[in-house]
C-alpha cells in the first residue's frame, strides 16, 4: 500500500495560555497543502516494496540519504530516504510510533515501511505528524482492524498534537492543543479567487522547543474564528502567528521573507506552525 501524506499549514495561530500539563491551548485552523507531500509505503513483512527500487536508485546511502533498520524483535523493517540526509534513527521515525502504538492494543504482523521525504523538516509543515496519520489509517487497512476516524484520531493526538488533523483532507479548526478539531469551511469561492504558495527558506530548521522559548501566551480580543470571517484582503491586520515573534527573534531573516511575500503581491502571508516555512496567498 502506498500513499503520499501531504502538508499542512496554519492559517492563524493562536497561543492562548500555558496549561498545568505543561502543554499550551491554541486556536488554528489547519489547511492542508497538497503540492508538498512525501511517499509511505507499508507492506507485510515477506512482500517487496514498489517504492524499493526507486529508492535504491535516486537516493546515495554512502552520503546518508538513505537509512534502514531492524528492530530488535524483527517486527519493523524501516527504510527512510531524503535528499538532504537522514539525521535521525530510522526506528524512532513517527510512522514505526505509529505501529507500536496500535501493536499495543491489536495484533500487527511485522511490517516494512518504506518512506521517501519530499516534505522539509523543522518547517512547520507537520510532515512527520502527516506520516504518523497515514501509517496509523494504512495499518488498520493493512491488518483489517476497521478504525473509524474518531478512533484514529485519539490515537493520533498520542502521536502529536496536530497529527489528528491529517486524517481529514479538508480545512478543521484546531483548539487544545491542536488535537481537538471542528469542521471549518473556508468561502465558497477562496479557491477561485486565491492560491497559496509555500516557501521552505533553505538550511533554517525551527524546533517547536525552540519556538516556544520565551514566548507570551494571550488570550486575543476576537476569537480567531470571527477574524477568519473578515475578507480575506483585512487578514493581514487581524490575523497573526503568535510564534513569529519569538522565531523572528532569533532568525531574522524569516521575517525578511515575509516581508518580501507581500512585496510580491502577497494580500496575506504568515509563518507556518513554529516555522521555519512561509505560505502567501495571492489573488488570481
């Protein structure tokens, strides 16, 4: 089985206030951005991957493009492959997360799971958040476990807390921690009058750890629901990402790209989740 999880981004982001859990409330609305995707595929064990040859072929494993490993217990072959490397241990990826946390509570055959990335790291995009989605609906394709949504969902927010979103592949408001969702339908015509573009500023990665240092919770006068309800020429002066300044802080440079988006005939443009990506939506 082979999908291709795409990206999100957030068109507002609200941080409202620190919780006791250590966690924060926010408001979002999530969007998702399919021009930005990567390629899972998920097979039992004694099949052979689609994806393997390609794999093989595109990727320099001597350059550490592309990374495999075993688990202890044979249960989870993983491959992972990306132009720009593969820094981190393929066994901690959030799609073998995904099988480990439904192999918790059902029983999974062993599994290979081949990924390819497309999507940026440290971007704000929710790539891995998407992967980790995609894994947990195709496993219980893959092993018959007939998941609804709603219990996909509950399993995904355990994952991260906008991973719930990418089970859906339209617009949801976000509140929580990002893990709560409603429906959300943007105007009727958005797409016939607008597109959005995404810009991935190159070797600036942003963790969400960092993002959050220093950065000051409010509770805005207008809900962000009530502010997306304006036209979408006002966004600009009433719809803000409360990570920008933090972000904009320490790397400047984003907030010169922003700049620039407007100077391109951008009528709204905004940092995507903790950053470092860009999206801008222009009039067609």
């Amino acid at each position: 089985m082979v999908t291709y999880p795409f990206v999100k981004i957030n068109l507002g982001l609200d941080v409202l206030r620190k919780r006791e859990d250590g966690y924060h409330d926010l408001e979002t609305l999530f969007v998702p951005y399919h021009d930005i995707h990567d390629t899972l595929e998920i097979i039992e064990a004694d099949g052979y991957g689609s994806t393997v040859a390609r794999l093989q072929a595109a990727y320099d494993p001597s350059a550490g493009q592309v990374v495999q490993a075993v688990s202890d217990d044979a249960r989870v072959m993983v491959t992972v492959a990306r132009k720009e490397g593969v820094d981190w241990n393929p066994l901690d990826d959030l799609t073998v997360r995904a099988y480990r946390l439904l192999e918790q509570d059902f029983s999974l055959g062993p599994v290979k799971i081949f990924l390819e990335k497309g999507s940026p790291v440290g971007a704000g995009l929710g790539g891995g958040s998407a992967d980790a989605a995609f894994a947990l609906r195709m496993l219980s394709g893959i092993f018959s476990l007939n998941l609804t949504d709603d219990v996909l969902s509950g399993y995904a927010a355990r994952l991260g807390s906008d991973c719930a979103f990418f089970l859906y592949d339209r617009p949801m408001f976000g509140t929580g921690r990002g893990e709560i969702l409603s429906e959300y339908d943007l105007p009727a015509d958005f797409h016939e009058k607008y597109e959005i573009k995404v810009v991935v500023p190159e070797g600036i990665s942003v963790s969400t750890a960092d993002a959050y240092k220093g950065i000051e919770p409010s509770v805005p006068s207008e809900p962000l629901a009530e502010r997306l309800s304006m036209p979408v020429e006002m966004w600009k002066d009433h719809i803000t990402n409360s990570f920008e300044k933090t972000v904009f802080r320490k790397y400047p440079l984003l907030q010169e790209i922003k700049r620039s988006l407007y100077d391109t005939g951008a009528v709204y443009a905004s940092m995507s989740g903790s950053g470092s990506a860009f999206f801008a939506i222009y009039p067609l």
